[in-house]
C-alpha cells in the first residue's frame, strides 16, 4: 500500500509539473500580449479547487492528464478588448507554440544540470593500448587525443564508437593532437565479433524488454515484449542493463538461456545468438579532469546528443523505422515513472518527457499546439481566417486519431 501511495505521488508530480509549465507558457505569454485569460486549469474532469481573486478563474481537476488556458475568443471568435481572435497572427502563434517551448527550455536546463553534475566523462584522450590492435599497429601513442573520424569532430568515447560502427571496417581518417601537433593517420578497424540478441532495453525500465528487431535471434526463439530478464546461462542480471548486456557479451558459444518473467511466470527461453562485427581501435580512453569548465563543456555536448537522439527517434517514426506500437501513451509513462529508482532516474525521466511532450506538441498535426500553428499560418497566407466549422472538424478528427 505505501508503495503505491508513493508511486502514485511520483506519477501525478511529475506529469502535473510537466502539465503545469506546458500551460504556464501559455498563461504568461498570453497576459503578456494582453489577451483576456478566463481560466487556468490542470487536469480534466470534475473541478476539486478553485479560485478566482482575479478575472482569471484557477482550478485544479480530478484527472491529471492534461490542463488548459481558456482565452477570450480561442474558440469562438470575440470582437471584445483582449480577444485571443482580435490579436495579431504572430502574437497568436507565440502564444501557441509558448507552451511546448517551455518544456523544451525547461527539460534542456534539466539534463544540463545533470550530465555536467554527473562528472566522469570519458574524453577522446587516449590512455593506453591494447596489443595487436589497429591503434598500436599504425602507431598511435597513449597521451594523443583524437579530434576527428572521416573529418567529424568527436568530443566523446562513445561518439568514436558510433562513428566506427557507421564505417562498417571501411578505411577511415583519424585526425590526431599529439604535442601540439595535428596528425592525420589513415586505418582499417580491428573487426571483433560480438553476440546479438536483437532485444532493446531502456535504462528506466532496467531489465525489460522493450523492444525487439526485426528478423533478430531474439524474435525467431520467441522472446517477447515486456519480459522481464531475471538471468541468462543461469547468471543474475541483478535488474541491471549493464550487467545483463555483460552477460550476453561474454557468452562464448552463441547458446543462451534467457530466464524471464512473463505474466508473473518465470519461463527459461532457449536462443542462439548471432555474431555480428564489432570496429574498434584497441584503445582506452582517459576520464576527463573533474573540473567546473569540463563540467559545462561535456554537458553542454551531452545535451546536444540529447537532442539529437530525440529528433532522430521522431523522426524514425514518421519513415516507419520505430512502428507506433513502440510509443508509450499516459499508461505507459506512467509506468515508467512509478518503476524510476533514485533521484537521478527520476530527473532523468523528468527531463526525457518534458522534451518530448515539447517537440510531439510543436508538430503540424491537429489538435496538438502545432497543428494549431499551421492553421495560422495559413490564414496568414491567405489573409482569412479558416472557417470555424472546418477548425472544429479537423480538431475534433485530430483527437480521434490521437486517442486511438
């Protein structure tokens, strides 16, 4: 029972918050272009507090899933002083759009403040080597700091690591600093073999799958979504994403058994990985002093990482790369939330949402924020406004089509 009071609090703060900023662009914004706002409202449903000391009505609604800035004039056009219809298309596109721009804001400040709190990042300054690998045979040295791959800047471990992958053993350039001195050194990746499974987990949901590929070892021995992994070859994965994608590295055969839990029953899955090719240099990289100018360096990159990821995972949905059954709705977040451990998962989480429920808000697609900009704009094109039975409908069609 304490448990799910307590996760309960952590899933309404959290997307209350979230909601409550979200409507607070609005409501600045707004007043601050002088338009009449006639209630602020979070959550949906029955009204449990309310207050209205100004001409503004404040209230509090029993489902927190949502919230609204009602304005003079936003659904029904108003000829009256302060009405959302009677002010200019940009000032009402500001409005608008000033809600998931706050999130944006806010989220990036967020994970800002905690990557460059973090500490311990891994820079791209080489601290030793590992014998018959690329980087010894071609003559890197400990102590270079590597500035560029085919010419890309790389600021972190794992950026070289990504890029490696992208060049799939192709012969690749990297630019060096060593004493002062710019190097460029051409080289073919050492290949190792690694084990794939074809299961994507999420740090927030530990050890649970949440995602298969396609066509993967994970999918033809009937690994599911949702199973949970409780061990592999009879190893404790101690609800660990790290420990448990450990595990699958160091298998030596290919045969794994996967322990999961799926609906509460603890079934042992059977599955033959694939080995598939790993483009490494064969070497390890120093830790970056833990200084405040490296602090906001590295997070400073990190959150441009940050939302780089989020653009493309976006954008793989619209080219069907991530199908929508991989998105998760209220329910879903909501688990997430309660299953959060720490405060830093917590923030993490926090941060994760709020830019997504920026951008997703921002997109041209009725009845999100964005949608509502597009119409906008094409009044402005066309100097009239659209008419508000057809607004209504594709507001009312947008809906639908969200909620299904």
């Amino acid at each position: 029972m304490i448990s799910f009071i307590i996760n309960a609090i952590k899933i309404i703060f959290l997307l209350g918050f979230l909601i409550f900023i979200h409507e607070s662009g609005h409501f600045l914004v707004a007043k601050l272009c002088k338009i009449k706002v006639k209630e602020f409202a979070i959550g949906f449903g029955p009204t449990i507090w309310k207050s209205k000391k100004t001409k503004t009505k404040y209230a509090l609604r029993l489902i927190p899933l949502g919230g609204f800035v009602s304005m003079e004039g936003e659904i029904e056009k108003s000829e009256k002083e302060g009405s959302f219809s009677q002010a200019s298309i940009l000032r009402r596109i500001i409005i608008v759009a000033a809600g998931g721009i706050v999130n944006i804001i806010f989220a990036l400040t967020v994970y800002f403040i905690f990557t460059s709190a973090q500490g311990d990042f891994v820079g791209t300054t080489i601290e030793k080597l590992t014998s018959n690998y690329v980087a010894e045979q071609v003559g890197i040295l400990p102590g270079d700091e590597i500035l560029k791959i085919n010419n890309k800047r790389v600021r972190f471990k794992t950026e070289i690591t990504d890029i490696l992958q992208e060049t799939k053993g192709e012969e690749v350039t990297v630019t060096l600093k060593r004493n002062n001195e710019t190097i460029d050194i051409k080289l073919i990746p050492t290949v190792e073999m690694r084990n794939y499974s074809g299961i994507l987990l999420s740090e927030s949901k530990k050890t649970e799958i949440v995602s298969i590929e396609k066509s993967s070892p994970a999918e033809k021995y009937n690994l599911q979504e949702g199973d949970i992994i409780l061990k592999v070859n009879n190893i404790d994965t101690e609800e660990d994403p790290y420990k448990l994608l450990e595990i699958i590295s160091g298998i030596k055969d290919s045969n794994a058994t996967f322990l999961v839990l799926r609906d509460n029953e603890k079934i042992e899955v059977e599955v033959v990985l694939e080995k598939v090719p790993n483009y490494v240099l064969g070497a390890s990289f120093r830790v970056e002093e833990n200084t405040f100018l490296n602090r906001v360096k590295y997070g400073v990159f990190d959150t441009k990482n940050f939302i780089i990821t989020i653009a493309k995972e976006i954008s793989q949905l619209f080219t069907g790369k991530i199908s929508t059954d991989q998105m998760a709705g209220p329910v879903g977040i909501s688990s997430m939330i309660a299953e959060t451990k720490g405060l830093g998962e917590y923030i993490y989480l926090l941060a994760l949402i709020s830019l997504s429920l920026g951008v997703t808000n921002l997109l041209p697609f009725p009845p999100l924020d964005g949608g509502k900009i597009v119409l906008l704009f094409i009044e402005a094109i066309t100097r009239k406004p659209i008419s508000e039975r057809i607004e209504i409908g594709l507001q009312l069609a947008g809906f639908a089509l969200l909620i299904g």
